[in-house]
C-alpha cells in the first residue's frame, strides 16, 4: 500500500514523498486520511526539528509524518481492534498520547513521533497505543473537516477545565470558570479565540460577562459574524468585542478568569492587573522563547488569592467532550476555517505560517488545490487559474448560502473536482 504524505527530516525540513506502507501488524489499523488542519504546534514543532520533545533523534534518517488535527476513514483492522472498529468507519485521533512504549517516550504523539502516522498524508498506520489509550476516537458526524477540528477544540475544553477558584476557610478547589462570573480572552479573535468563544456560550460552562480583545479590527470583525452580539445577549451572555488600540473600558473590569492567547510578556502582565480576587490566568499560548518572562504581582497572589495555570492540549476526556458537541451540531467549527487546499501546499502552508493571515488552513490530502482563501473565491472565478474558474465560482456559491463559511457541500464539491494529488 502506498501513501503520499509529508514528512520532516530535520528543522524546517518538509519533504513531500511517496512512499510504501508495510502491512499491518494484528494490533494496528490502516488508514485513509481525508483532511488535516493547521496548527501552530506543528510550525513549532518543524523550527526545533530533533529538539522538540515530542520527536525522535534520528529524524534524519527516520522521518516522521507531520500534522495531527486529522480526519480520515479506517481501511483495514488487525485482528486485535476488529470487535471495537470497523472497516468504513470515520476517525479523529487525540494526539496528546503518554505511553512509555512509543518511538519518544512518554512524549509521544501523532503527527510528531511517528513514522506512519500524521494527519498530512493519504494513508496511515495506527499503532497499538492510539488504541490502548482510546485515542481513536469514531466520528459520527457530517463532514471530515469538522473532525480535524475537533483536537483544538478539545485544548480549549482542556482549559476550561483546568481553570479553578476557591472556597473562604477552604482548601477545595472548584474546577471551571466562575459560572455566570467575568471572563476575559486576550488576543483572543483568532481561530482558537473563536473556539473558546464557541464553547464557552453553548458548551456547558458559561460566564455572564464575556470579553474578547485583539488589535487585529479583520479578526474582530470575523468574530462578531460568527458570534453576533444580539444573538449571544439572548442567551444571557454580555458579550463584547474590543480593539485595545481604540478602546481601552475593558480595563475597568476585574475578571474572574482570564485567558491568554498570545505569547506577550506585556499581555500576561496586563492579564495579572486584571484578576479579581479569586481570579484565575491561563496562559494558553505557548511561547517558543524557552526564556519567556512576565512580571507577577506576588502581593496579589499572597493576599488576593491569584491563580496561575498553563494549558497546552486537551486529554482523552476533553477529546470526547468536544467530539460530541461538534458531531451533535451544537458547535459548528466552520468560522475556524479561512483557508482550503490540497496536500501540495501543506509544505509552504507550513514553512510560512507565520507569515499567512487568517486562521486555520484545512487541507484535503488526496487532491492538489492551491491554497485559497475562502473569502477570495469570487474575485478567483474571474481572475484566478483558467482550469479552476469554475471551481471557484461554485465554490463562492456554496460558501455564500452558507453565510461565508466552509461546510460540508463545499467540501464534498472539493474533493470531486479537485486533482488527485500525485509525487
């Protein structure tokens, strides 16, 4: 069995290659991989090569396939899995594995340590540990970019509930946010932004006073489409959406529970100078700087009972959780999505993200398609490629009876009309 996918062989390092899968062993699964969706984690990842934690020593001579938001459909059971899984079935994987065996260690991951499993390729093996740690996870729901994006909501669900507050003369620990209290997302608009704010008005958390700040007005304004204020209002949430550079009335609030989503010394400062008592800072966006610093008001920590956590990733648990909420349809990802493409973009997708706005890109990794944002598909049926503007008029079409979103027509269209990808 082949498979094309792309792989990492060093720092900055991405090769697109096809190449043999072995068979499968009695406690593995073959794979078809449909859809992977970016992800900051994987850029950080390719910056430190062998460095990172999560990656074996000997990328150079063993490569690793990256990506791991995936979503694809199981070919093949070994005989071990074959009461649990069946063939035809569609997946996600939670990618936060701990399992002593892998090629790492207790570190290891899909999409970071593994040979033979990634999201950015068209066919996988599963190894035994995904499974033994319910790691693979069916998906039941209606489009495959949909699973892809269930892993970053499951870091947000993660957050959530890592946050804590405390009780007078106590020492237990009430786990969540302040129900109905005062919630602030810092440089929060960005595609995880928009998942928390997804999940934190109709997941089963929910605060009275919801903020979210960012300088970008492009992204604040993305947000208010997906979240319109009078339509949240109704379910009891005061929501509000700010530009720090213009409006500056967030600051005379004291917040409840604070989430970071940029790594800014300055943001984690002000985050600080924000809590009220009994208030708690997550820190979720992980910084690259292994020498990354803020200033902490210890006084407030000693007399006002200020609490610092840091999040990265989701366990099994919060996987679950927001697998559930997405394949019900009580949390629709799509405004996640501003990008599409196929698998022979990945590798630039990658190497530059930095330098690509918008947030999550999805690739479909059977077809070639160039990346595309989805609001540029008017202006590509008449000016883009030739051979594709057809394509993208149809795709506009579909995309604008989905008020502007990504959904599951314009992916079924995709991956009819899009070229089979090929090396």
């Amino acid at each position: 069995m082949e498979t094309i996918a792309l792989r990492m062989y060093g720092k900055m390092d991405l090769r697109l290659e096809k190449f043999g899968l072995p068979d499968i062993k009695e406690d593995e699964i073959l794979a078809e991989i449909i859809s992977d969706t970016s992800c900051p984690s994987t850029y950080k990842e390719i910056v430190q090569g062998s460095e990172h934690p999560r990656v074996p020593k000997d990328i150079d001579k063993n490569p690793v396939i990256v990506g791991h938001e995936m979503a694809g459909i199981i070919l093949k059971i070994g005989e071990k899995w074959k009461d649990k899984y069946k063939e035809g079935q569609k997946f996600t994987i939670q990618p936060a594995l701990l399992y002593e065996k892998g090629p790492v260690g207790v570190l290891s991951a899909p999409g970071y340590s593994y040979k033979y499993l990634g999201g950015l390729a068209t066919r996988v093996i599963i190894p035994n540990e995904v499974m033994e740690q319910d790691c693979l996870l069916i998906y039941e729901g209606d489009a495959f970019y949909k699973a892809s994006l269930v892993e970053p909501l499951s870091c947000v669900v993660g957050a959530v509930n890592a946050q804590y507050h405390t009780k007078e003369n106590s020492y237990e620990h009430i786990m969540g946010i302040k129900p109905g209290g005062k919630t602030a997302i810092l440089g929060g608009a960005g595609p995880m932004g928009l998942a928390f704010l997804a999940y934190l008005i109709y997941g089963p958390q929910n605060p009275g006073l919801l903020i979210i700040t960012d300088i970008d007005d492009s992204k604040l304004q993305r947000a208010v489409r997906a979240f319109p204020v009078d339509k949240i209002k109704e379910k009891g949430i005061d929501i509000r959406f700010i530009n720090p550079t213009k409006d500056q009335s967030y600051k005379e609030v004291k917040y409840d529970d604070i989430f970071v989503l940029y790594p800014s010394p300055k943001l984690v400062e002000e985050a600080d100078s924000l809590l009220d008592r009994d208030g708690c800072l997550n820190f979720f966006a992980g910084p690259t700087d292994h020498n990354f610093t803020a200033c902490v008001n210890f006084y407030k920590v000693h007399y006002d009972k200020h609490h610092f956590v840091a999040t990265s990733g989701g366990n099994a648990n919060d996987m679950k959780i927001a697998l559930d909420l997405i394949q019900k349809g009580i949390i629709d990802p799509s405004p996640m999505i501003t990008h599409v493409g196929g698998l022979n973009v990945a590798r630039d997708v990658l190497l530059n993200f930095p330098n690509i706005p918008g947030g999550k890109k999805l690739i479909y990794t059977h077809i070639k398609f160039p990346l595309s944002d989805i609001d540029d598909f008017e202006r590509l049926s008449i000016e883009g490629p030739t051979e594709l503007r057809d394509i993208y008029r149809d795709l506009y079409q579909i995309v604008k009876e989905n008020n502007g979103w990504w959904c599951k027509e314009a992916e079924d269209y995709i991956l009819k009309k899009g070229e089979k990808i090929d090396v």
